[in-house]
C-alpha cells in the first residue's frame, strides 16, 4: 500500500512539473534565426518582441510594401501605365514586362506583390515620379511621417544597395500602415492571376502568390496570417514581414537577415503564438464613443466624441486592472461654427493615470455662431440699412461744421 502511494505521489510530482513547465514555455520569449525581429499590436503600436529591433538592415524585397503604400495613395487601380525599359535592364526578379507594354496599376501591383517583380516596381516608380530616384525620395518622405526614423530607401524594389536600409520596428510600421487599406488587402490575398496587356491582348502573364504563410497548400501555412511579403538577396538574407489576426486581435511581425528559411517561417509562426499567448487587447473607446460633455456657453453643452477606436495591449490576466480617461484640452469654442463630427477639440488618453496618446476628438452636435455685426447684417431690413445710412451721415455732417467752426474760430 505504501509502495502504491508513493508511486502515486510521484506521478503527480511529474504531471504537476511537466504541467508547470509547458505553462512556462508559452510565457518565453522566442528564440529565434533572424538577427533583427520585432512584434507590434498593429492597433496601437505597442512592442511585444523585439530582437535588435532599432537596428539596420537591408530589407531586400519587403521594401515592397512602401512601393505598394505609396501607388495606392497616389493611382487608381485602373490606370494605365507604360513600361518605360526592359525587365532584364532592371535584374532580380521581374515577371517579363518589356518597354512598351501597357497594364494598370492593379496589373502591377499584383505582380509587385504576388511575384515581387522589380519590373513592377520600376514601372510604378516611373509612373508616378518620373525615374526611382525621384520615387524613393517619396518614400523617404513617407517613411518619416510614419515615424521610421532609421530608414533610407534608394531604389523601390530592395535591389542591394549598402545605402538602402531599415530596421525591424521601421518595417513593421510601413505593414501596420498599409494594411488598413482595404485595396491593398484584397490584392495581397489572390492566389493567382492572369494579367493581360492593354496593347496586346494575345499577350498573358500568370502571377502565383509567393506569401506561403497563407498558401494552405504550403508547409508554412500558418491559419491566422492575414498577409505579408517575402524578400532575399545574398546581402540581406531571408526577409519576412507579416500580419496575422485572431480574435480579432491584428499583430504585425518583421524578420531581417535570417540566415536558414525554413526556421524562419517556423520562427515567424512562434513569435505570433507569443504575442496571441501572453498579450489582450482591451478596448477603451471607440470610434463615435461619447467620452464627454463640453460646455460652450453658459447655456451650451455638447457631447464630445473620439474620432477612432482607442485600443490598449496587456498580458494576459491583467484585462480587468486598466483605468482610463480623457483630459480635454480647454478651447473656448463660444465664437466658432461647426458641423456634427467635425475635429473641434484635442485631448489627452490616460492609462491607470500614464499619458498614453493624444486624440482628435469630435462635436456631437452643430453650432453656428453669428457675430453681431454679421446678426445684424443678415436680419436688418432695407428700412434699418437707410436708417443707418442717414445716421451716419448725421454724424458725420455734424463732425464737419465742428471741424469749420473751430478752423475759423
């Protein structure tokens, strides 16, 4: 009896560890391949994982996410454009466009996006700014306003240059950026497709997804991946930058200079397995949410709205233990007309009492104000206007004979 208890007490000894240590395990960071990495909550920002996250690398073919941004902000999809050289004067990858062949910006971007030609690339910057030299200097520009403050682009492919860097938290913002458009989401999804040129329709290009991670056929399939872009060149190695979503919880990952692929993609799928694992999003207002009543005048107030979802990241268990508030910038709004939803305030979001963010925030209601002078103006009278007039006039005759009176005097 004693002999079958202890073999009891020792069994439960070693579930109890092996429990506890499998618990331990989904709470470790990942180790992973890529000499660069970073996980960001693409709602707000916040950094899950990083690995030498502020340091520079060469981004290879994932610098066509800015090149993808960058179109969408400033074509239609159904513009037309003309290839302006050869693919084989560009190098790298290309999916054969030649001088002279005409397509639309969707045309292209599939084949940027799904196949990672450079012809595209090419072909986009030439559109919009004429060569890639002027291009990159836009993406330059928007790279800052996005607050990539350690990024230089010299081309819009990731053709190798020691001049055309960026570093993992920088990459990732460019994908948290991009991915709220609904154009671009749709195209990064498509399997495969036919392009057909507009100046010769005997003339077909097929474009395959290279995005294994949502390929379902792909031994890198991973469920929760929503979309991403792949690169590699011999400088900067495996490159990788993704967005998954479960729950409806969106991460954003970034992976540079990962030496052996295969773990890569395994390490991908690790380091979204954390940040799901360990990280809840909790939601403090959202877009339209009332989160105050302003006083305009004494006999005055409106509701106050945010003017976006304001969204907080905490580990796991900790949902319930964040206070927040608004602190509303005074503004005396007495003397100004606006419409329902118009931006008429700024305020402050405070986390469990910490400055978290700023925020437009928007009127509930209309007001129009009408100064005196234009009251009086809009409401008089033709009566009232030569009423005035001849007052005026009064006066002014008056204000005269005074002026003759004391010149003679």
């Amino acid at each position: 009896m004693k002999r079958f208890l202890k073999t009891i007490n020792i069994l439960f000894l070693f579930l109890f560890c092996f429990v506890y240590t499998t618990a331990q395990a989904e709470t470790t960071p990942p180790q992973i391949n890529a000499q660069g990495c970073i996980l960001i909550d693409a709602s707000t920002g916040q950094v899950l994982f990083g690995k030498n996250e502020e340091s520079t690398f060469e981004p290879a073919s994932t610098t066509k996410i800015m090149t993808a941004l960058i179109t969408l902000e400033k074509c239609k999809l159904d513009d037309e454009v003309t290839v302006q050289e050869d693919y084989t004067k560009v190098g790298g990858t290309g999916i054969g466009l030649l001088k002279g062949d005409v397509l639309t910006v969707k045309d292209l971007l599939l084949g940027l996006l799904l196949e990672s030609g450079n012809d595209c690339a090419n072909a986009l910057a030439d559109h919009i700014s004429g060569n890639t030299t002027e291009f990159a200097k836009l993406m330059n520009a928007k790279a800052k306003e996005l607050g990539a403050t350690h990024t230089n682009f010299k081309n819009p492919s990731g053709m190798p240059d020691p001049e055309h860097i960026t570093t993992p938290h920088d990459l990732a913002l460019f994908l948290k950026a991009i991915i709220s458009n609904k154009d671009y989401m749709e195209i990064s999804k498509v399997p495969t497709y036919t392009i057909t040129l507009k100046n010769d329709s005997s003339k077909t290009i097929i474009v395959n997804n290279k995005n294994y991670m949502i390929n379902k056929n792909s031994k890198y399939y991973y469920p929760y991946a929503i979309c991403g872009k792949n690169g590699y060149t011999t400088v900067a190695n495996q490159t990788y930058v993704a967005a998954a979503e479960k729950d409806g919880h969106v991460l954003v990952a970034s992976f540079l200079n990962a030496l052996d692929k295969d773990q890569n993609f395994h390490d991908m799928q690790s380091v979204f397995n954390y940040g799901f694992n360990n990280y809840s999003l909790v939601h403090l207002y959202k877009e339209g949410d009332e989160v105050s009543q302003y006083k305009i005048t004494n006999n005055l107030t409106i509701p106050v709205l945010s003017s976006k979802n304001i969204d907080y990241v905490v580990p796991k268990g900790k949902e319930n233990s964040v206070t927040s508030e608004i602190k509303i910038d005074d503004k005396n709004l007495s003397k100004e007309s606006f419409e329902k939803n118009d931006n008429i305030l700024k305020g402050t979001v405070l986390v469990n009492g910490q400055n978290y963010m700023t925020v437009d925030l928007q009127a509930g209601a209309s007001h129009n104000y009408d100064s005196p002078v234009k009251a009086l103006t809009e409401n008089a009278s033709p009566t009232v206007y030569i009423g005035s007039a001849a007052v005026i006039l009064a006066g002014l005759f008056g204000i005269k004979k005074l002026v003759d009176i004391k010149s003679k005097k």
